[in-house]
C-alpha cells in the first residue's frame, strides 16, 4: 500500500511543475507579444531603431512568437537588409507550428532570394510555401516567374559557355595561324640569310676572281719575255769570219766614197783664167 501511496503524489508534483512552466511560459508568450505590437507601432511611425530594438526584445522572451522574427524581417527587407532578412524569415518558419505561418515566412524567403536573382532556390522556397497553403495564388505566380527567370539564366549560361569554347576556339586557331606566320616569316628569313650567304659566295668569288685576273694581268704571258730577258744572241762567226767581213765592209765603204768623191769631180765648176 504504502508503494500505492507514493505514485499519486509523484503524478501530482509533475503534473504541478508542468502547470507551472505552461503558467511562465504563456506569461513570457503574453509579453512577447506585447513587445511585437510596440514594435509594430514604432515601424509605423517610422522609428525604424526602437522598433528594432522591440523585435530583438520580443523574440528574446519567447521562442514561440512567430510574428517577432517574422515582423523584424520584413522591417530588414523593406530597409532592402536581404541578408539579415532572410536570417528572420527562416527562424520564423523553424519555429512556426501552424501551415499558414510556415507559408508566410517561406514565400518571403523565396522573395528573398528573387531579390539576390537565386533563382533557383527562389524556386524551391516558393515550392515549399505551396506545400503548407497550396491555394495561394500570389505564391504561383511568384514560382512561375522564378521559373522562367531561372530558365533564362541557364540559357544566358549555356549562351555565354558556347561563346566562350568559340572565343577559344578562335584563340586556338589564331594561335596556330600566328605559328604558321612565325614559321612562314621564319623560313623567308632562312632562305633571305642564305641567298645573302649564296651573294657573299659569289661576291667573295668574283672579288677572287677580279684579283686573279688582275694579278694575272699584272705577270706577263708565257709566250713572251720581260724587256730584260730579251738579250742578243751571242756571235757565232769566227775570228777569221769576222775579219773578212770587216774587210769588205770598209772595201765597200771605200767605193762609196771613191763614187761621192768622183761625183762632186764632174760638178765642180771649172775656173777659166785668161791671161792679160
């Protein structure tokens, strides 16, 4: 009996403590809420800082109030604060029990994200709103134009990528036009070098031969002799020959001059003298 006893008052002292955290609770909950439309009255008159400071209070007294974070957020996204907005929407829609809350804050997420032209997790935040309100037209509309979006943007990319392999391709291509053009200019070089090499050849040829022709001009043929070369024969007559020939010489010198001697005798003139 007495281990009968003990269970009714242990049910009773969990059941107390429950009662009491649900009491705290729903008065953190009550105050939560009181801050939001304090904050939501400030956001109104235009005191975006106190509002803020509001928010923060109220989302920080409760986990459970969904319009705190997600009030906040669009207070960041109307200030065009994406990021901090997103942050908000999210832990709205973490901490939202009912589909109509859970579609709000996914739909602002997706809104979220049009904004950064993420269309594709747009897609799938606007998906998920729909999943919890499938009814919601503004939500369809908003899929279908982050749809077409997105399908644009694939194209733009598939577009830009062939673009991009024709740019290489072209680049390759230039490249190897450029290489040929290289070698084409380098094998007129070689060749321009060795027609120069074949010109100096035939320079340096010529000038050998213009030399050797004009050291050949300045030796003398073989068929002829210096000046100093040609010397007279030596005699070949004898003695006796010789003086035989001395003779006749002067025997014929001697009638020549008997004969101018004999002819100056016929022309001279012959002196008459008379005698007185």
């Amino acid at each position: 009996m007495k281990n009968i006893l003990v269970y009714p008052f242990l049910i009773l002292g969990v059941f107390s403590i429950a009662q009491e955290d649900k009491q705290i609770d729903e008065s953190a909950l009550t105050e939560s809420k009181n801050l939001t439309w304090e904050a939501n009255k400030e956001l109104s008159e235009n005191n975006f800082i106190t509002a803020e400071v509001d928010y923060r209070k109220a989302i920080s007294k409760s986990g459970k109030n969904v319009a705190a974070p997600y009030n906040l957020g669009n207070a960041y996204y109307n200030k065009e604060t994406y990021s901090e907005a997103f942050g908000r929407f999210k832990q709205a829609g973490e901490i939202a029990e009912s589909k109509p809350d859970k579609h709000r804050a996914y739909h602002n997420m997706g809104n979220v994200f049009m904004k950064r032209k993420d269309y594709q997790k747009a897609v799938e935040a606007y998906k998920e709103a729909l999943r919890n309100v499938p009814t919601d037209e503004e939500t369809r509309y908003n899929l279908a134009l982050a749809k077409e979006l997105l399908k644009k943007e694939q194209e733009q990319n598939d577009q830009n990528e062939e673009n991009k392999d024709q740019q290489d391709q072209n680049q390759d291509n230039k490249d190897e036009g450029d290489n040929k053009e290289e070698n084409k200019d380098q094998q007129k070089k070689d060749k321009e070098d060795k027609g120069d090499q074949g010109n100096e050849k035939k320079e340096d040829n010529k000038e050998g031969d213009g030399e050797q022709k004009e050291e050949q001009k300045k030796q003398p043929n073989q068929g002829d002799q210096p000046e100093e070369q040609k010397q007279p024969r030596p005699s070949q007559l004898s003695k006796q020959q010789i003086q035989n020939l001395l003779e006749a010489m002067q025997n014929e010198e001697k009638k020549v001059q008997e004969k101018i001697d004999a002819e100056k005798v016929k022309g001279a003139k012959v002196k008459n003298e008379k005698d007185w």
